[in-house]
C-alpha cells in the first residue's frame, strides 16, 4: 500500500512539473485534484461542526424506526391510543 501511495505521489508531482511548464492537461489535473482536497476538506469540517452542535444542543428524543419504514418519536407510538401494548 506504501509503494502505491509513493508511486501516486511521484506521478502527480510530474504532472505538478507539467503544469508549472504551462500544459493545460496538467493544469486541469492539479485544479481537480486540490478541488477534491478542498472538497473532501469541508466536509470534514462541517461534519466536526455540526456533531459539535448536536452534542451541544442535544436532543429530547431519539425517532425510532418502524418495520414499515416510518418514523415515530417512541417505540410505543405504534399502538392506538387507549390499547393495551402486549406483554412479553
């Protein structure tokens, strides 16, 4: 896997050199790839922003996911007002 991520390295510092010499293929690939860097980069940190949030806010309750594929604030929901739930 080393070898691998070295040899990558090496290709695209070539690809570097190309686009320092003015080719517009090599141009285009550097912008691309620092655009996926960039990309992959704020993701990151919105994804550290907003679990910081939700940690800090917090949440009342947890939605729970029915088997039809709904969602209901509790497990008991699912049962009609007045019933009695089954016992185990």
């Amino acid at each position: 896997m080393t070898l691998v991520g070295i040899t990558c390295s090496a290709l695209f510092c070539l690809v570097l050199v190309r686009a320092v010499a003015g080719d517009y293929w090599a141009i285009a690939t550097s912008v691309a790839v620092a655009s996926l860097a960039v990309i992959v980069a704020v993701h990151g940190c919105m994804y550290v922003v907003i679990a910081a949030l939700a940690r800090l806010l917090g949440s009342s309750t947890l939605p729970a996911h029915t088997r039809q594929g709904g969602v209901q604030a509790s497990p008991d929901e699912q049962y009609l007002p007045g019933t009695i739930p089954p016992t185990r």
